[in-house]
C-alpha cells in the first residue's frame, strides 16, 4: 500500500490526520546518507562531479530507481528485457542527488553456456519490498562474461568514461545470436567507452527542491578503442572440488581517467593502436594512452620494454597537461636519469601537449624489498586538479632516509619545490594493510583520505587508547590543509552498530569541489540500514556553522509522528507507559518554541518510493542528523520538523544519540534515545483519541475500505463469485520497522491478537509508516466502538487504552 504525503499535513485514509511537519537533517557537523540499497549486489562509487551532484557507481545490484520490467510470455520465458538489472551483472549507474534518483546507463547480459527458461515474474504482494533483490548467475553459467567497469566522471558532471566488453553498453543481451556473434569467441576483450550526460540546469543542493525530471540514461556512447584481445574469453565452470571457477575476459584496456571537460582521456592499454605520435607497442607491455576527444586522436604517452613491465592508474591533472601515474619500467626523464633498474614500482609525472609527452619527472627512487610493493598508487584523483600536488603511500622513508619501514605512510609531493611530506602518523607494523586512497578537493586546497588509525588533531599520536580524533579504530575519512598538512579533521562517524566491521581499506573517498561534500563506499552498517554488511555507495555533506546552541539549552523536545506522543527528556525518570525515546526507521517530530528550525515552511515532493533517497536530507537548507547519520525530512518550518529516524541506528538503551540540527548555519544540538520499537498508531486527530487509521482489505482486489467493519467480508473474486472470508485489517503504524510477527499483539478492545492473527508485518513504500494486517476473531462481533492497541515484545506499546485511537466493529 503507497501512502502520500500531501502539502502541510499527512492523508491517511479518510482525513488529514494532522501530522503536520517539519523536515532535514545532520549529524556531529557532518551529515552521512545511505544512496544504495543492493540486496546481494555490491556498490562501489567511481567518482563524483566538481558540483557534487552527480556520483557515477558501478554495481551488480538492481539499485536504479529509473527502470522498467523484463516482458516474459505466460511461459516465463523472457521476451525483451527492460532496463533494470534482475541478473546482478556489472552495470555503470549514475546517481542524481538533486533528483534523488538512480538511472542505470549499461543494460548488458552476459552470455550462458546453457540458457534456461526464467522462473515467471511472481504476482507482486499488496505491498511489495522497496528493496530490489537481483539473482546473479552463477559463474559456472557464464560463457562469455559481459561487464562495464571503473568508471570515472568529469569535472564539469558532463562525461563518463569505463571499460567494457560490450559492443553495445545501452543495450546487450549477449544469449541473442547476432550479439554472441559480435562478442565473437576469440575477442570480447574490455574496450574504453564514453558517455555524455544529458544537459541539466544547476540547482541548490541544500534547498531539496523537487526539481524536474531528466533521463539521464537518455545520453549518448561513443566507443573509443576496438582492440582484438590478448586472450580469448574462457566461460566459468566448476573445478573437480565443485567450486565456481570465474569466467575470463582480457582487461585490455582499462583504468580510465579524465580531465575537466573531458577532452583527453587517459586510460591503460596493452594493444597496439593507431596513434598520432608515431609511437608502437609491440611487445604489448600495458602502456599509457591519452584520447584527445576535440581532436579525435590517440596518444601513447610511455613506450617502455621488458618482461612483466607495467604502467598503471594514471591520474590527469584538470587541464590535462599534467599526468601522473605509476610504473615498474625504467625509462629515462626529461633529466636525462634512467634511476629504477631494481624494477619498484615507481611514482612518474609526465607532461603533455595534447598530442606528445613533453617531460617526464620520476617522482620517486626506492629501492624494492622482495614481494613488497614500496610506492603504492592506488586508482582515483592522486593528482591535484591544478597539477601541484601528487598524493600516494610508501614504505620508503621519503622525507627523510629513503630507508624502508615496517608499514606505509602517506606522503604528499610537492611538484614546484620538489619534495615530500609525512602526511599524519606512520603505521604501525600491525597495520599494514591500511590503505588511505588519498585524493584532492576539486579546488585543491584539501588532501582527503581514510584511515583507521588513531591520532591527534596535530596528527601526534593520543596519550591514551581513548584520545584522539579515531579511538574506535574503525576507517573513517580525514582531511588537512595542501599548505600546511599537519591539522586534520575528522569528517566521517561510524556509530557503533552492533555487527559492524568497517574493513581499514573499505573506504575510498571520492570528493567535490570542496570537501563539504563527498561520496564513499563501505560494507558494514553505519545508519543506513545495510542489513547484508556488503559494499554499499554513501553521500556526505558538512553544512557550514556560523553560532550553535548547545544540547544544554533543551531548545527541541520530541513527539511520535502518527499520534505526536511526546518524548520523556532522557534525564527525567518516567513511569509507565511514558514515551522515552522513539525507534530506528520511525516517524518523528521535533518541535521548538526558543528557536527557529527553519527559514519557511517547505514540504518534500511525491513519491518517495521513487527516490534514493526516499527522503530529501536537506529541505529549504535545513538538516537533521542523528549520530551523524541523515535524518529524511518531510517538511521544515520554524517550530516544527517532521523527519524519519535513519533505519540502521541501534537502540541506545539508557545512552542518547547526539542530534544535530543545522537551519542555514544556525545549529541546535540536542539527544535523542532510541528504543528497539515504539509503536504508534496514526490517527485522525493529534494527541490521543481519533479513529484509527485503519482499513478491511480482506479482497486482493481491492485497495481497502474504512469503518465500520464486521468480522467477515464478503466480496466479489477474480473469477466473479461471491466470497466471504474472515475480515483482515490492516493498521498503519510507525516504529515499528524490524518487528516481526510473532512479536506483536493486537488488543481490539479487551481482545489480544496474537500469533496466526498477525497476519503480516512490515513496511509499506512509505518511509517511516508499517503495516500490520491482522485477521479479526468471532469475538469481537458487535465489539462496537472499540480503542485499538499495539504492543510489540522488547519494546513500549502505543497509547494506554483510554487515549488510543478506535474503530467501529459492528
């Protein structure tokens, strides 16, 4: 059932209940939200735009909140594919923050070794999952392998570049005959394509205005390379233990990335191609290439020979004149020094034309250490957008010795004056899989990287395990000045989620213009409901902060956002049945006399189970976080948010969150407890009494009736007979988001209903409203008008019998 928030207050059923709002959301100065939601699929972000609108991710989850469905026969068997991504494979989609929505650009398919006839598309429940849920194909099924892979994105959110062995990206069904034949069986190598995002106008981030619509899977391919492969593909299958053995495709040309307008494209190719600089590649050493996209050309940039030599990740510079990049060859630079005959694997800097390669600078000189990488260049932005910095992780001591160390640190070359800086605390030896994926803001005056260590703002190591700016040790995301980078702020908060584990190399911050906003990806649940602990995609943005009143103050108090039962400060000591805190997933309001939430009035727009995510988490430049996780507003005004608490926070027990508000840099902080449940019935009216909103949706094929009810319906069938049955109701509640079934009772006037009576419990499309559909006894004929009562085991009831809401059972 899809419920509409409408204009000031909420529709439920028959009338405007009065859940009347206010919305936004932060957290401790930085706000984290959730933006993929791939049930069995992971999600990696490839890179974001200079505005910070536009993240580009590659992932084989169903995420795209644009699609349309697979058309099957009455069979099952599969007519034409629509565009979504049911099989799990590897797709390029691209997230709109403005829009809050997901559009998937690659629809491909790979190949099977022996396609088999689909299970038929079931019959969609009354209140489908909002969750989409793809069924991978298992490797050993896979003939020829079709992926779309690292992508990349511009500066100006205007082009996306990848890899992929599809001869078509838009559209591929590889098990169709002509398209298996154009994969061929000796080819279907990875190539570097292009993509133009459709045009869009620019909007404000923090206003969460519901813009336009734009498709912006509606741009255009352009295949740059067509290579023939250095191995023909080989399908999976399983080993003689029955293990999945992977399929195989050639990555021959791979590791894109772009300058600002994308006009070169540099990328990492072991083929041979036409180039304009008259170079060759001949023994097919991984070399790297620039795409001049004005001049319709290709560069090779390095020319380097021996066995197992490698060029990898480069890294453009945002005029493209500069491009770093690191290399295990040893060629000689513009000095005349061929400096790397032990083979380490080496930083480079190369200047270029547009055409040629006009200098090259080996970065750094490091002596190798048997299998230990000593310089490691991980992919992404490890150049400044202005060419002055170059950020990457040793084991050599670069600023000082050049002696190797036990583990990496983080160093930050200075191009101009030629030098390198330590940038924070070595690790330790325990610590040595530690990678920090350091990168730039766009306006290069900030190094952004990840981190689990533990250490000072000064970047000194803590006088106890509990200083500092990261005791928890999870990976979190760091910043410090270019200029001087020895002052760091903490810019992530992972709560302590029971569950948990953040990998140290798990984050990759991927960052805007400033570092006010940036997208990263993690496994692991930080507030966002990841209940499968795989690599989900998150959005962050730290809101300035011009005065603050403190927690202290008690400027906000809490109520329950179906019936506005007021929350218990967490200081006070209620007794029962109090409200002293509200749940994860519920709908909430918070209220103020002392100060202003928000410029205005403003409400989100429709459909929200349309939108990733669902809820805007900045409305009319207001936010709410809760443990720094974004809170999705429904509507702001000046004394009054109506806002839904993250899904994936923990219950806290006698502890409170730390609640942030930022209205336009005014910030109020407050505490907020969370309980396992707090159900809450809505209403017809706010606080307390009303009819219930509730409705009989014993016949499938209908969307509900209202009161009065009688145990049994009767109602017309598919098949056009008559049918009674016993009535089902369905109750709308809130905080009531993970319950399940056999955790909650009913009480219809002094009747309990339990067990087989519950007869689903769940959400509905609606963020922050449940459903719970119970079946009514022959005891409760003639029960007239009767208060309605949920109490969830673990966790509080709704509202005492003699406030609740009624129905009218006859």
């Amino acid at each position: 059932m899809k419920l509409v928030f409408r204009s000031t207050c909420v529709l439920v059923l028959f009338a405007c209940c009065g859940l009347c709002a206010v919305l936004r959301a932060q957290s401790a100065d930085t706000a984290v939200v959730q933006i993929t939601t791939s049930a069995l699929g992971e999600s990696f972000p490839g890179g974001i735009s200079g505005n910070a609108r536009f993240v580009v991710i590659e992932s084989t989850g169903d995420i795209a909140t644009e699609k349309t469905p697979n058309v099957r026969n009455t069979a099952g068997a599969l007519i034409s594919k629509g565009r979504n991504n049911e099989d799990g494979n590897r797709e390029i989609f691209l997230f709109d923050y403005a829009q809050r929505r997901i559009f998937q650009l690659t629809v491909t398919e790979s190949a099977l070794i022996t396609p088999t006839t689909p299970t038929p598309t079931p019959t969609p429940a009354a209140t489908p999952t909002p969750v989409p849920s793809p069924t991978p194909v298992p490797g050993n099924r896979v003939e020829i392998e079709v992926s779309n892979n690292r992508p990349a994105i511009s500066y100006d959110g205007k082009w996306i570049a990848f890899n992929s062995n599809a001869p078509n990206p838009a559209s591929l069904d590889a098990n169709e005959a002509a398209n298996r034949l154009a994969l061929g069986t000796t080819d279907a190598n990875q190539e570097i394509f292009i993509y133009r995002i459709p045009d869009t106008t620019d909007v404000d981030l923090s206003s969460g205005l519901d813009v336009p619509k734009v498709n912006l899977d509606a741009g255009t391919f352009t295949r740059l390379t067509n290579t023939l492969a250095s191995r023909p593909p080989q399908p999976g299958s399983l080993n003689s233990a029955g293990q999945i053995l992977a399929p195989f495709i050639a990555f021959d040309n791979r590791s894109v990335a772009m300058n600002d307008d994308a006009s070169f494209v540099a990328f990492i190719s072991t083929r041979q191609l036409a180039v304009s600089n008259g170079l060759a590649n001949g023994d097919e050493n991984p070399e790297v290439y620039v795409y001049n996209r004005t001049g319709n050309s290709f560069s090779q940039l390095t020319d380097t020979q021996g066995n197992q030599i490698f060029n990898e990740n480069p890294a453009l510079s945002g005029d493209g004149a500069s491009i770093a990049f690191v290399s295990n060859a040893n060629p000689q630079d513009s000095a005349g020094a061929a400096d790397n005959a032990d083979g380490s694997a080496e930083v480079y800097l190369a200047g270029f034309n547009g055409l040629t390669r006009t200098t090259l600078r080996q970065v750094t000189r490091t002596t190798t250490s048997p299998g230990l990488t000593v310089n490691i260049f991980s992919p992404g932005r490890r150049l400044s957008r202005n060419g002055a910095f170059i950020a990457f992780e040793s084991y050599a001591d670069l600023a000082g010795s050049a002696a190797l160390q036990s583990a990496p640190g983080l160093y930050l070359y200075n191009v101009g004056a030629n030098s390198f800086a330590l940038v924070g605390p070595r690790a330790a030896a325990t610590d040595a899989s530690v990678l920090r994926y350091p990168t730039f803001s766009g306006d290069s005056n900030l190094l952004v990287f990840a981190t689990s260590l533990n250490f000072n703002a000064d970047g000194t190591a803590p006088a106890t395990a509990t200083d500092g700016l990261n005791p928890g040790r999870n990976a979190q995301v760091f910043t410090t000045p270019v200029a001087a980078p020895t002052t760091f702020t903490r810019l992530t908060t992972t709560p302590g989620v029971a569950g948990t584990v953040l990998l140290p190399s798990e984050i990759q911050p991927l960052v805007g213009n400033t570092a006010q906003r940036l997208a990263f990806g993690t496994r692991g649940e930080i507030g966002g409901g990841n209940i499968d602990r795989l690599p989900e995609d998150y959005y962050l943005f730290r809101p300035d902060v011009a005065s603050e009143t403190p927690a202290s103050a008690n400027a906000i108090s809490y109520a329950t956002g179906a019936s506005g039962r007021e929350v218990v400060a967490p200081a006070a000591t209620p007794t029962p049945p109090a409200v002293t805190g509200l749940a994860a997933g519920m709908l909430g309001v918070a209220r103020s006399s002392a100060v202003p939430l928000a410029p205005s009035a403003r409400a989100a727009g429709a459909a929200p189970e349309m939108r990733r995510p669902q809820l805007p988490t900045e409305l009319n430049g207001v936010s709410l976080t809760v443990g720094g996780i974004a809170a999705g507003l429904y509507q702001v005004s000046s004394n009054e948010i109506s806002f839904v608490v993250p899904s994936g926070l923990a219950a806290t027990g006698a502890n409170a969150y730390a609640v942030t508000l930022n209205n336009n840099t005014a910030v109020v902080r407050s505490a907020l407890q969370l309980a396992a449940f707090q159900p809450d019935i809505f209403a017809s009216v706010i606080g307390g009494g009303g009819r219930a909103a509730v409705l009989n949706v014993t016949n499938p094929l209908s969307d509900g009736t209202v009161e009065p009810f009688t145990i049994t319906t009767t109602y017309l069938g598919s098949d056009n007979l008559a049918k009674t049955d016993p009535t089902v109701l369905r109750i709308l509640v809130t905080g009531a988001a993970t319950a399940t079934r056999t955790q909650i009772t009913v009480r219809i006037k002094d009747t309990d209903l339990t067990g087989d009576a519950i007869v689903f419990a769940g959400p509905t499309l609606t963020p922050g409203i449940e459903q719970i559909d119970v079946r009514l006894p022959a005891t409760l004929a003639a029960a007239g008008d009767a208060p309605i009562v949920v109490t969830i085991t673990g966790g509080a009831a709704s509202r005492p019998a003699e406030s609740a809401p009624r129905i009218q059972i006859n």
